[in-house]
C-alpha cells in the first residue's frame, strides 16, 4: 500500500476485499485515494473510466516490490 501510495502522490489506499460466487476464489482491490475526492461510502464505488494503462508506473511498482520481498 505504501508503494502505491507513493508511486501515485495519493493521499491514502483503500483495502478492498471480496469473496464470492460458486468459485473458491478471493480479490483484492487496492484503490489509490488523493485529498480531493470526497469522504464516505457512497463515494467508495466510482463511476468506471476507459482504462488506461500507465506502463512506467506498472515497472516501478514491480521494481519496487521485488526490491521489497527480495531483500
């Protein structure tokens, strides 16, 4: 969470957990979250946006991980 937060200059991370459905499975949503945007449940979920896929913060949050676990 730390790495997200800092790769992405957000304020805070929320944790989203989810565990449902006939398969046995479980998802983990890291959600950056900046001063900005308004506070409370009906804010939690937004609206969905076109995807857009930033390739340079996807390689420093890898580096950033294995350098973390790999230490």
């Amino acid at each position: 969470m730390i790495i997200l937060k800092n790769t992405y200059n957000a304020e805070s991370v929320y944790l989203c957990t989810m565990c449902d459905g006939l398969m046995n499975h479980f998802h983990i949503q890291l959600i950056p979250r900046y001063s900005f945007e308004k506070r409370g449940s009906k804010n939690f979920v937004k609206p969905r946006k076109n995807y857009i896929e930033d390739k340079e913060k996807i390689v420093e949050i890898r580096h950033l991980l294995k350098k973390e676990f790999l230490c």
